[in-house]
C-alpha cells in the first residue's frame, strides 16, 4: 500500500500531465455496498443450496442427504397443490390489473383539473401497508357483517363466502391483488402512452377512425412494448405474493389459498424443516426464472409473426 | 364548448370517478371503520356516517402499553436501514453509473426476483448463532434486502442522465474522485436523493414477512403488530381498524405528498421489496 502512495506522485511528475492522466478507479464507490450485497443477498442463496442438499432440521443434528429433499418435492401433495395454487393465482393477477391498468392508464393520459392529485389517490393502494389493508378486506369479506355482501345485494346478487369458501378463496384473494396493483400498471402504461407520437393519432382522425378503433390499432400496438414489462413485473411479483394472502386467509380454509410462498413459510418457520424448505425456496426461484423466460420467449415469438404479417 | 366537447368532458369525468372510486371509497371505508363503535359496525345494513363518532378507538389504540414500543421499533427500524442503504446506496450507484458495470444490476435483478422468505432461512440461521435474535438488528439488517437494490437501482438511474463534463473538468483539475462525488455529482442529484429515499422508507415500513419470522415479543415492528392484534381480537373492528390505519397513515400522507417523485422512481426503476 505504502509504495504505492509513494511512486506514484514521481510517475505523475515525470510524464506529460495529459498523457498520464486516466480515469479514476471508481471501485471504492462500491466496495461498501458490494459487502452488503455479498452479506445479505449472495450469502443466503449460497449458503440456501448448501443446506438444500442437508437434512436440516432445528434442535436436531444435520446429514448431507444429496437430493433427497429434492426429489421429495414431486410427492409431496401439499406442494404439487400449492403448484397449482400459485400459478392459478398468478394468472388472475397478471391477467386482470393490466386490462384494468390499460384502462386507468388511457384516463389518465387525458388532461383534466388535479390530475396529479387524483393520480396519487389512484396509487395509494399500492404504497399502502399490505397487512392493514389486508386487515380492512377480511372485515369486508365477512359472509354476515361485511360490506361486500351488502354491496352485492343492492344490485340483486346472492351474498358470497369469499374468502371462507374453498372455491372462492382464491378469486377473492384475487380481487383484492387487483385492486392493490392496478396502479402499477398503470403508471407503467402511462409512461407509455407519453411516449407515443401524435402523428399517427392526427392521420387517424382524418381518416375518420373512431375512439376503438384508435385505441386497437394506434394505441395497443405502440404500447405493447411497456405492457409487456408491466405484465412481467406483475408475474414476478404476483407468484410471490405473500403478506395479503397469509394475513388473510393463511392459506386456507383447509389449504385452498395455499401457494407455493405461504407453504414454504410453514416448512420453514412451523415446522422448522430448514433442509426441505431451502429446497423450495430453490425450485421456487428456478420457477419465477423459468416463467419470466417462457414470457420473454412469447414476446419474441409475437414480434416474429407480427413483423411477418407487416411485410406480407 | 359545443354540445360534443360537453359530452366529452361529462364522460371524461364519469370515467375518472369510476376509476379512482375503489381507492377512495376503501379508504373512506376503513376510516368509518375506525369512527364507529362495535353496535354500529355490526349493524346490517351497515352504517356508513355514525351517529356517535368513537374516537375511543384511537385513544385505546395509543394507550395500549406496547403500542408505542412498536411504533418506536418501526421507526428504529425503518430509519436504520434507510439510512445505511443510503450510505453505501448512493456512492454505488455512482459507481455502477460511472463504470458503466452494467452487468452489476444481475445482481439487483436477481435480488428483485427472489422470494424475501429465502433470504429468512439462511439469515435466520445466522443471527440465531450469532445471539442477536431478541434486538432489533436482524430486522435492521434484513431490511437491507429491500432498501439496497432500491437505492443502488434508482441512483444508477439518475447519475447516467447527470452530464459528465463537469465532473471530467473537476477531475482534471485535481479534484479527487471523492471531491467529485460529494460536490459535483451529488447536488446535481438531489431529486434523485429524495425519490431513493421516499421509496426505500415506505417499502421498508411495510414490510411484514421479515418481522413475523425475525421479531419477538418486544421487538415487533408495527404490521406484525397488527397482524397479531388480528388473532387476538377478531370481534372488535373499530379499534383494529383504527390501529391498520395508524400503520398506514404516515406512509399514506407521504404518497399524497410526494407523488410526483413516488411516481418518477417507480416507472423509473419499477422496483418493489420484499
């Protein structure tokens, strides 16, 4: 360290200033949080493979068990459910926000008085604290006291269980999922929306074109790109979701509401089943990867047979 | 305006009504909640404005003995990590910018997808070992997985578009790098500062997974606080609504405030913890 400091004012005096001079390090910018990084990110994944491979159960001694926790995954009902349970879930809640985003989002593109303000009011469910919302639905919810079977039957609809029923659980988690993260489409779209030129729209209105078909052929096309991230953001954190359904329904009744984060949560801090939980944290992970790939495939595969069709 | 552009206008607004109507009314919703005593939330049909307001119910929810504790815990907490993540945050992503190191954001990328459940097994296995568990600092510490990738993605962001000449000229000048950063680069970043900032505080605040696994009794941050309230008292809405409200409030205020920046790190970044 110490010949270092000391070389390198001769080095400078020696050579001509302009020819010496290089572009500082910036390593010592992001030593810091590199060890941050190191410590609470890449860390845990490495030491969560390791002990994948462990029969690792808390209070009791660990054996290197190879892939045993692995294979267990398959024959593991309660997981092949939850399986099912998070991709159903993740469906509805990639599905619907962005029909109802897109929506929002074309609002908003118009000017009107206090939009920035409304536009914030719009967002608040999102920025919002999950578990108290979370709170506030379950009260709504309730079959007898609740405000949602009171609004249903003002319209002349028979009153739900929603959430205590094992077939509507997941739909009414879904509701609930949506009304959260709308928002965030939206504001995505939006951004989208302020990309597009207004040529196209001018052309348009001298052809005569109405609002639909602006919004089908103008529109749609040009926002694809940012609808597409939107969806992707969407996916990667709906598959996660954790905090609405665990506060409300804990994954039941039964295990109907069951997925993949809510199970993990109870391998790992019920019944303290380290080994086996690391297991799914891995192939959960592995999953996100994989749907988020099998989106980016579809993407390119759209944008192939699209652009085949503009040159026929 | 002719009859058409009045129209327009007329179903302009219709359409902005219905769109911000789910948030409002919820919101509205869970404050009548919170006013109302138990005889008027379990009426059928329910009661929206009530006759008598019960402002009790804020008044048990502050005077309930822990209550303060964990509002104290949550500000400890969140305050913490925010501020370290801002500390080592904030150079980095001045750093990545600089370097251009694009392929570091891997490693936020990876950090983004991640369940926050998989970092709990092997940290939790740590501070157990290390005899922390019991303080505050395994959630000040995990929290990190949240605030960080925040900071560092919404500062690249902002030094890329920041010009380089000024810095270029510092440097030759004979300024060091560090000179550079704390009077060049980081005024011109200020908006940037307060959008990282905003962020890594509200979703720090809301987190709820890292707290049931990691708190105890006495350290429990205010979500998991009121989670718990959930299973121990599930018949008396108003003053759970009114303590879900409390937790909310602070960060409800700031989105209102702050959108602006909330909505420019967001679409920027798109980043959520957790």
């Amino acid at each position: 360290m110490s010949a270092v400091t000391e070389a390198s004012p001769v080095t400078a005096q020696d050579a001509a200033p302009e020819r010496e001079w290089r572009p500082p390090s910036y390593w010592p910018f992001v030593i810091p949080a590199l060890v941050v990084v190191l410590a609470v990110i890449i860390f845990p994944w490495v030491f969560t493979i390791w002990m994948s491979f462990n029969e690792w159960k808390v209070g009791s001694p660990t054996t290197f068990v190879g892939l045993a926790n692995y294979l267990r995954l398959p024959t593991d009902p309660r997981f092949v459910e939850a399986v099912g349970h998070t991709l159903s879930y993740t469906a509805l809640s990639v599905v619907l926000p962005l029909v109802f985003g897109t929506l929002a989002a074309v609002v908003f593109h118009q000017k009107f008085a206090a939009r920035g303000f409304l536009r914030g009011i719009f967002i608040m469910p999102m920025m919002a604290t999950p578990v108290a919302i979370a709170l506030v639905w379950t009260m709504m919810f309730h079959p007898q006291l609740g405000v949602l079977n009171y609004l249903l039957s003002l319209v002349g609809l028979p009153p739900q269980l929603w959430v205590f029923n094992p077939t509507t659980v997941i739909p009414s988690l879904v509701l609930v999922e949506t009304w959260q993260w709308t928002p965030l489409v939206m504001l995505i779209v939006l951004g989208g929306l302020a990309a597009i030129p207004t040529e196209p729209y001018e052309s348009a209105q001298i052809d005569g074109a109405n609002f639909w078909q602006v919004f089908r052929f103008i529109t749609l096309p040009l926002i694809m790109p940012f609808l597409f991230i939107a969806g992707m953001i969407r996916m990667i954190d709906a598959v996660k979701s954790f905090d609405i359904i665990f506060a409300i329904t804990q994954g039941g009744p039964g295990s109907a509401s069951e997925t993949i984060n809510v199970y993990l949560y109870s391998v790992a801090f019920v019944y303290y089943d380290l080994g086996y939980g690391s297991a799914i944290a891995v192939v959960f992970f592995l999953l996100i990867v994989a749907l988020a790939a099998l989106l980016l495939y579809m993407r390119k595969r759209m944008l192939w047979t699209s652009e085949l069709g503009g040159g026929a | 305006m002719n009859p058409r552009q009045i129209l327009g206008q007329i179903g302009l607004w219709l359409s902005v009504l219905v769109i911000v109507s789910p948030a409002i009314l919820f919101f509205l919703w869970m404050a009548s909640l919170s006013l109302k005593f138990e005889i008027d939330n379990a009426a059928y049909p329910p009661v929206f404005f009530p006759e008598h307001i019960a402002w009790k119910n804020y008044a048990d929810v502050f005077a309930s003995n822990r209550f303060l504790t964990y509002f104290t815990n949550s500000l400890i907490v969140t305050g913490a990590a925010t501020g370290l993540a801002m500390l080592v945050g904030v150079p980095a992503g001045y750093g990545i910018a600089r370097m251009a190191a694009h392929k570091s954001a891997v490693v936020i990328l990876i950090a983004r997808i991640t369940p926050g459940l998989s970092y709990l097994i092997p940290l939790f296995l740590l501070f157990q070992w290390l005899g922390l568990l019991g303080t505050l600092v395994p959630q000040i510490i995990i929290h990190l997985v949240v605030t960080v990738p925040i900071v560092i993605w919404i500062m690249i962001g902002y030094f890329e578009t920041t010009p380089l000449e000024l810095e270029e000229a510092a440097l030759i000048d004979g300024a060091t790098r560090w000179q550079v950063f704390r009077h060049v680069a980081l005024p011109i970043a200020k908006p940037g500062l307060a959008v990282a900032l905003i962020l890594a505080v509200i979703f720090s605040w809301n987190n709820f997974v890292f707290g049931i696994v990691l708190a105890g009794r006495e350290t429990r941050t205010l979500p998991v606080a009121v989670y718990n309230m959930i299973s121990f008292d599930q018949l008396s809405w108003g003053p759970l609504a009114a303590a879900a409200l409390i937790v909310t409030a602070p960060v409800l205020l700031l989105t209102v405030l702050a959108q602006r920046q909330i909505v420019a790190g967001l679409t920027a970044g798109a980043v959520k913890g957790g």
